[in-house]
C-alpha cells in the first residue's frame, strides 16, 4: 500500500473498517455516548492528515464519570466473582474477533507498523484472559487464629472507584492490563486515554457496551489531562490511581493524591541498559538487540537506550548492529515497515537534541542521525558509538530510535554504569556465563532483567520498577493488589 492509498485509508478510516461501528468520537460515561463542549483533533503521524474529532470533555464531565463510577460500584462490587470472569472473557474474544480493525484504529492514531498493532491487540486482549481466570480465586483466607476460641480470616474487598490514566504508546494494551485487574477485584473504572490516542480507548468502550459490561463500569473521559485527570485526583471517591507515563508527571501525579491517599500504580519512565559481554552469542545479541531498541520505533519504557559492550567485541558490535540498523526499514505504520513515525514533534526534536549533544562530545556516528524524507515525524534509526559517559542521552529517557554505545573493561565497570541512573524498569544481559549471568542479575538495580532476550512481558508476570521507573506492579495477581483493601475479621462465637 502506498502513501496516496494510506493517507486515503487514515482519513476515511471508518470506511476501511469491517466494522464501522468501533470508531467512536464520544466519550463513553455509564450507558451514554456523550459529547463535549468542544472537540479536538486526532491526526495520522505519518502524515499529518485528520483521523477524526474527539469530545473534549471537561473536568465537570470527569466527576459526573466519577459519580457513575461510585453508583456502578454498589452493585458491581458484590457480583459474583464467576459473572465478572464471563463478562471479562466475552471482552476478550470481541476483541479477538475485532482484531483487525482495533490494529487498524491504533496504527491510523498512533503510526505503529501494522503488524505490532496486531501484535498489541493480541497482549492486551490477553490481560482480559488472565483476569478472567483470576476473578474465580477465592478471596478469603484462612490463617492460624493467635488467639484462643477466636477465629479468624482475611478478606480483599474492592477499594472502589479506581481512575486510570494511559500512554500513547501503548493505546490498548495499557487500558486492558490496568482496567482487568480492577474490574475483576470488584473496582469500577474511569479511564482517561492520551489525546493523541483516544480510539483505541472508545473502541474497547464500545466493544464492553456489546459484550453486557454493565454501565458505569468502564467509563472513558476524553480531553485535556490536566482538567480531567486533575478532577480525580482531588475526589476522594476515587481510591485508586494507576497511571502510566513519563517520571515527570507521575511524580506530579503523586503529589496531587497525596491529600486523598488513594492506592497508587504508577509505571514510570525507563532508561534500560544492554550490557554485552565478551563471552555473549554476538548472533543473538546483535538480533536482539535491534529488538530491544527498534520495537515501536523506540518508543517505549523498556526500549534499550545505553549499551555497554565489552572491549575486545566492541568494534564487531559497534558494525554489525549498524549493519543491521541500516536495513531496517521506515515508513506509515500500515505499510508495515520496521519503523514508523514518531508521535509528535516534540517526540523529533528531543532526538535531535541527543544525537547532537553526543556527536558534540566526540561521538562517532554509523548511521541516521537525521530525519527522513518521508515526512516531519520520521526520524532514521540512528546508532552512535563512543558515546561520551557526561553525554545527555546516557543520562535521559531518550523515547526514541537512537542507539548509543560505550565500551567496558570489567563487569564491575558495567554494572556501576549501568546501574548509574534514576530509573530501574528493565536491564537486557547477554553472557553465557552462568555465574555472571546470576551476579549480574542480583546486581543490577531493575525490575525486570532480561537474560540473552528482549521478549519478557505478558499477563502472567509483574511488571514494574525499582527507584523512580515506579510504584508497585501491574499484571500477575499483583496486578490486584492496588485495586483491594485486605479486611480482617476477628470472630468469637461466644
């Protein structure tokens, strides 16, 4: 498909549907659409060109939501834990069944290459299947009574409303791996998605509507983040906020509950190290490193940014990951390239920025380093090596597909430098050597380490951070704790 077919397609989209009826532009507030005072602009990254207009909704509307949230709970609370799986499953396999055109959605708000969008839709209809199954555990405890003729027993009730607030990046699977958790520990939902990428968002609102969600249940509130978000930290009757995004705003965002003390998941900011040692499988590392960096165009919170090779293999490194980086392809995200476009200009600019501030400190660059012909938000995949240790981007989330690279001498050095950072999410570690691979992996200060792989997320394991990449964990039955409050019930029968 060329690029006159693609900006026809992105600005029809609803006639490129099978089903037309997943493009809505309304919020979705208990059982109604509803309109703004105004609306806002979805455009194509790739080329500019107007997706739709999207109910700007204000921060008036965000407490109605939350009124309706609050009103939905009294019964949803208490429903059996077997009709929360049915209906949590039904979501699911609507989102299987509509797959192809919630990927064509996202790639037309958000620019990814068609086949990661398919790819996404598949990990986010999978929070669906695994909260599912995890709405039928028991939620009672027993425990050995310290007391005697007392009995005793734990309880996780739902903490109520919960508001989540999602990313670009990750336009579906955000929304589906926050909002299964707390709909299946009882919790009602407020969601409010990025301006950038609110369809895929009213697309799920639009497939809970036909699956029997109950109203009030999942409610999406479009418009500004500041209004809308800013009107739930402040009410009480939302107890819980996941949240994720950038350090800075989850900081900001932190502060703001601080007054209500809600329950807080906030997934944060990364800056993830790929430490390559001497004794690595170069085949693999270099593949997975392409992987690890390039996925979503590099923007994402596990993208690798700083990568440490060992000395005696940095030169091979250094030429074949540039070899491989120049094949890659770029171009609009349903042409399916390797890479697409950047979300927005501000996303370009800070690529300039960084590759700029390194190549001014001596840095030695072996490929891109520029933006593409294909348009404003297309910026080449870019690898630079002798990256000095003072340069920006060995010290800022650079959300973008710019590698840098540095030599070590010992692990030691690799691992103070990779641990020398404000953020902890993921670290990717290639070694075939056991014990290092063990040192290594108690040593570096991550959430998540990656072992000779890129591929480590899915709805079974916890996903989250250490330091400032975070608070608490999302997926796994982890994934429920923020959205439950443990009661103890002390019990004589006397």
């Amino acid at each position: 498909m060329g690029n006159v077919a693609h900006a026809h397609e992105h600005t029809n989209l609803a006639a490129f549907l099978a089903d037309p009826g997943l493009l809505q532009t309304r919020s979705r507030i208990g059982g109604d659409w509803v309109d703004g005072e105004g609306q806002f602009a979805v455009t194509d990254p790739a080329t500019g060109e107007e997706v739709a207009q999207v109910a700007k909704l204000t921060a008036k509307d965000a407490s109605r939501a939350v009124d309706v949230a609050q009103e939905a709970f009294e019964d949803w609370s208490v429903s059996l834990p077997q009709e929360r799986a049915r209906l949590l499953h039904a979501w699911y396999r609507g989102m299987l069944e509509h797959r192809e055109d919630l990927a064509r959605i996202m790639t037309a708000e958000q620019g990814k290459p068609i086949s990661e969008a398919r790819g996404e839709i598949d990990y986010a209809a999978s929070f669906l299947e695994f909260y599912a199954e995890e709405a039928r555990r028991p939620n009672i405890e027993g425990v050995t009574s310290h007391l005697k003729d007392a009995e005793v027993e734990l309880w996780r009730e739902p903490v109520g409303v919960a508001a989540l607030v999602t990313p670009w990046n990750f336009p579906s699977a955000m929304i589906t791996r926050k909002a299964a958790a707390a709909i299946a520990a009882g919790c009602t939902t407020v969601v409010h998605p990025s301006a950038e990428t609110p369809l895929s968002a009213l697309a799920l609102a639009e497939l809970a509507r036909r699956v029997g969600l109950p109203d009030g249940v999942f409610n999406v509130v479009t418009g500004a983040a500041p209004e809308i978000v800013g009107a739930w930290t402040s009410d009480e009757r939302v107890r819980a906020l996941s949240f994720t995004g950038s350090t800075e705003i989850g900081r900001l965002l932190y502060r703001q509950s601080a007054d209500t003390v809600k329950r807080l998941v906030l997934e944060l900011g990364g800056h993830a190290p790929f430490l390559v040692f001497a004794d690595a499988d170069m085949d693999r590392a270099i593949a997975e490193a392409v992987k690890a960096k390039f996925a979503t165009t590099g923007q994402d919170c596990l993208g690798a940014n700083r990568f440490f090779v060992e000395r005696s293999v940095y030169d091979t490194f250094c030429e074949r990951f540039a070899e491989a980086t120049r094949a890659l392809t770029l171009g609009p995200g349903c042409d399916d390239p390797d890479l697409g476009p950047l979300m927005n200009e501000r996303a370009v600019a800070k690529q300039e920025e960084h590759v700029s501030d390194a190549l001014e400190r001596g840095a030695k660059l072996h490929c891109g380093g520029a933006r593409d012909e294909q348009g404003p938000l297309f910026y080449q995949p870019t690898v630079l090596a002798d990256v000095a240790a003072d340069a920006k981007i060995m010290h800022e989330e650079t959300f973008g597909p710019v590698a840098a690279i540095t030599a070590f001498d010992t692990e030691a050095e690799a691992l103070d430098r990779a641990n020398a950072t404000e953020y902890g999410l993921v670290a990717y570690l290639h070694t075939q050597d056991p014990r290092r691979i063990y040192r290594a992996s108690r040593a570096l200060q991550f959430g998540m380490v990656a072992v000779n792989r890129t591929k480590v997320t899915g709805a079974p394991i916890p996903f989250g951070g250490m330091k400032q990449s975070g608070l608490a964990r999302e997926g796994a039955r982890y994934g429920l704790e923020a959205f439950t409050d443990i009661k103890y019930v002390c019990r004589d029968w006397a």
